[in-house]
C-alpha cells in the first residue's frame, strides 16, 4: 500500500474536519503518514515531517495555506512533493480547494508530474540555517532605525547603503515580500535570485536579479546596531555587526505535485489583480 505524508494547520477546526476526512477516505488507499501536531489533535501516533521520506512516504499532503507549505519544506532537507490544499487566503503555493481535495489526491495517487523550485541555502558564519523556499530578510531590529550595510555578489560589491534592510527571494517568492517592497515577479523557470533594498535612503538604489548560482555575502557596517534575519517568515535569528551572511543556491530543491497546466501567469493575474 501506498504511503503518503499529511501536515496541517492544526489550530482551526474547519481545517481539521478536512483532515478527518481526508484520513478516513484514505483508509484502504494509502497510509497516512501524519505529522505530531496535527496527529495529537487527532489523538494518534505523529510521525515527525524529517522521517517521512526514509518512511516510505511518496508525497506531502499540506492542508492550509503558504505559510503552512513553507513550515513544511523548512523541515525537510531533501523536499517530499508537496500537495497544497488552499484553506488560507491567497495561496501561491496551494494550487487545490477543499472541495475539490478528495479527488485530486485519488488522481495523484495514480502517478504525478512534480515541478521542482529553487531555494536559497542560508549561513550565518559558520552556522547552516534553515533552506528559503520564499526568501531570506535582513532586518532593522530597532522600528524606524535604518542599518547600514554591504552586499557582495561573488566578491564584487554590488551595494552600500543605509536602509530598513533587505530582502532577498527566490523566483518563487518574487510574488510575497519582494514584490510588497517594489522587486520584480519573475517567472519561476528563471534562474536567479532578487535583491530588494527596503525604504534605502538613497536615491539610486533598484532591485536586482543575479544568478542563482552567485554567492551573496552581507556585512552590516554600523557597530552596536543589532539586526534579524528571518527565513520564509518563520525562522528568526538575531545578527549583528561582525557576523558574515552567505546566501547561495541550495543543492536541494523545493518540490510540489502539478495539478494544473500554464499556471505561473495566470495565477498571478486570478491572485494579484
């Protein structure tokens, strides 16, 4: 029998009731392969998203929204395919609605295409953190106190300047917080990476897209101003003046199930318009 993995936002019962019933009609179909929070929600046994490929499991089912997508890769170090169910608001990464969930997973069940995209690989010194599916920021951590700092593109400097801080995506998340801040959306067979000042306090500063596979190095220049980083919304670590961040093309992609054809273009127009 089949294996397949099911992570949740678990703290909305509507989305819980999905999930129930997602199990039960997958009972003679396919083991599900259900993460710890959302499994104690269901009282039974979780099995933890880092194991669910050596366990067996084939593909990811994520019920809920972007965010829960991203919480989901963040986790895996080489990426299951990811189903998204859209049980949130806008949804770039979850392509299928609730009513439609049963069947689709039926017809994935069957065999899939799988898209694959990439991601940003993140050290901070010598610290691997956690792969960017979206996008890595650098941010102020005093509220309306501009850093200053450096951005090198493979040891060539590319930018100095003071500002909120910056944001540096993948083509995937061209469409969340670097479109927000004035980045281009760019199609997500385009290899590159963007880089957007926030609020720079100079006049000449635009975005960039570089290539993927450059190394971007980030130094801050003002002493005693303490920064955050934060990968994909979720994880945040403080940084500060003589602390050296490289951001690089991760060796592992992201991967998600295609349900749809031609679907870049149209969903930006059906989403952003």
């Amino acid at each position: 029998m089949k294996k397949i993995g099911l992570i949740s936002r678990c703290d909305r019962d509507d989305v819980l009731a999905l999930v129930n019933d997602i199990v039960r009609h997958l009972k003679s179909k396919a083991v599900v392969l259900i993460d710890p929070r959302t499994a104690e929600k269901l009282n039974q046994k979780g099995t933890p998203l880092a194991e669910m490929r050596r366990a067996g499991a084939e593909f990811i089912v994520s019920i809920g929204g972007d965010g829960t997508v991203l919480r989901g890769l963040q986790k895996m170090d080489d990426p299951l395919p990811v189903l998204g169910i859209n049980m949130g608001t806008i949804g770039f990464l979850v392509d299928v609605n609730p009513e439609e969930a049963l069947d689709v997973i039926d017809k994935v069940l069957s065999g899939f295409e799988v898209e694959e995209r990439s991601r940003l690989a993140v050290k901070v010194n010598d610290e691997n953190l956690p792969p960017a599916t979206n996008e890595v920021v650098i941010l102020t951590a005093s509220p309306a106190k501009m850093l200053s700092y450096r951005i090198f593109v493979d040891n060539s400097q590319l930018e100095e300047l003071r500002a909120d801080g910056a944001v540096f995506a993948t083509p995937t998340g061209s469409t969340a917080y670097a479109m927000s801040a004035g980045g281009p959306i760019v199609d997500p067979r385009v290899d590159g990476t963007v880089i957007v000042p926030l609020a720079p306090f100079k006049l000449s500063s635009r975005p960039w897209v570089v290539p993927a596979k450059s190394e971007i190095r980030v130094e801050l220049t003002v002493p005693e101003k303490e920064a955050v980083l934060v990968i994909d919304g979720h994880y945040t670590r403080k940084i500060k003046e003589d602390d050296t961040i490289l951001i690089a093309k991760a060796d592992k992609p992201a991967r998600f199930v295609k349900t749809r054809e031609g679907g870049f273009y149209e969903k930006v127009r059906s989403k952003l318009a």
